[in-house]
C-alpha cells in the first residue's frame, strides 16, 4: 500500500506538505500524487470500527471543501490537485464505508492480503461450496437438455447464503470491535481477518453463481 510520505512538495511554493490537504505555507491545495493513509485523510483514528454517519458527513465536508468546480479559476496545476483529491476522498470513503473493503484495506496496511489464502476454500464452507456446485451443474445440464429446470432447490440455497453471508459479515463486525478493543493480538487479529473475508469473498462468488443461473428462472 503507498501512501504520502513526507516528501511530498507543494505544487506552489515547494514546501513540504507532508500529508497535508493544504499546503500551510501558501494556502493551495497540497494533494500528494499516491493515495494517502485512508484515515488519516478524514482525520479518523486507524481503527476498524467506524461510525458511519460521522465518515458520511466528514466526506461531505471534505468534498464540498475541494470540489473542482470551486477551482475552475485557479492553475492548471491547482485544477489537476483538486481532481486528483477529489478522487482520493471518494476512494477513500467508498473504502472505508464498506466492513469487507475497510479489512482488506486494513490487511493492505499490514503488508497483508488474501493472497494464497483467498485460493482455497474455507474448511468450513467445504460442504456448502460442493453442495452448491453440484447442483448448479444439475440445473445447467436440465437446460442444456431441453428440460424445466428445477430451480426451488437453488432459490433455497440462494436463501442458505444469504443468511451465511450475514452470519459472516456479523462476525467481522464483532471482530472488529474486539481488535479495536484489544482482545485481539497482531498477528491472530490479522489471520482472523483474512479468514473471515475469504469467508466472504467465496460466499459472494457463491451467490454470484446462483443468481447468474436463477436469472432466466426469476424472467420466465
């Protein structure tokens, strides 16, 4: 993950802006050319629980602050900034308003990812990843014949996922709280991670495959 470093020179005057939005010598708009820290741009601690409606409105707020159109009048140079922070705000909030994108950013942070772990399947979810599979393939095959495939079997595994991937994104939830509360060490915080989002990352491939098939069934 690359983030602003304190190298970062002002457009303007040339002075170091570090991770500042604004340079503090001349007053114009400072962004760094990679992403910055994600929470550090909305002046929120690291952590992995966050109130929602204090990010949206902090969001706004650095939106509304930085919006291009404000600096249809500046430089170029300042022009390009603001497009390039607003950009980074935006990635930056739909980022961290979503648990799963917030964790694997998170891991990212850590010098972590799914990597390996994210190409095999969960021990847990063995059974249901080969129950599901088996009857797609059963569903595809009753079509490619000819037949009425029987889809009431696959619309209550569709509902088994949903309810999984809720299971899961609760348990992330928990787990969260309980790394920001220091029940957690570093090392176990971070393998709990990775475990709960490859959960979820095969569950939502699950349910993508599920309802690509029960489409032609929901439109006949």
């Amino acid at each position: 993950m690359t983030t602003s470093t304190d190298t970062t020179l002002c457009i303007n005057c040339g002075k170091a802006t570090a991770d500042q939005l604004v340079c503090p010598g001349c007053g114009v708009v400072a962004s760094p050319a990679v992403d910055p820290d994600y929470f550090a741009l909305f002046d929120l601690p690291r952590k992995l629980t966050i109130d929602l409606a204090d990010l949206t409105q902090r969001y706004y707020a650095l939106s509304r602050r930085f919006h291009p159109d404000l600096f249809s009048d500046r430089a170029p140079a300042e022009q390009a900034a603001s497009l390039r922070l607003s950009a980074q705000v935006n990635r930056a909030y739909q980022t961290l308003q979503d648990p799963v994108r917030r964790g694997l950013y998170w891991l990212a942070l850590h010098g972590e990812s799914l990597g390996r772990d994210n190409e095999r399947v969960p021990a847990e979810l063995a059974a249901l990843v080969f129950d599901v599979q088996e009857k797609l393939e059963e569903l595809r095959s009753a079509r490619a014949a000819g037949a009425r495939p029987a889809v009431d079997e696959l619309r209550e595994v569709e509902r088994e996922l949903r309810t999984r991937m809720q299971v899961s994104r609760d348990r992330l939830a928990t787990h969260f709280a309980h790394s920001d509360a220091g029940n957690r060490n570093g090392t176990g915080a971070l393998a709990e991670t990775k475990q709960i989002l490859s959960e979820i990352h095969y569950l939502r491939t699950l349910l993508r495959d599920v309802d690509q098939e029960l489409e032609p069934a929901w439109n006949a």
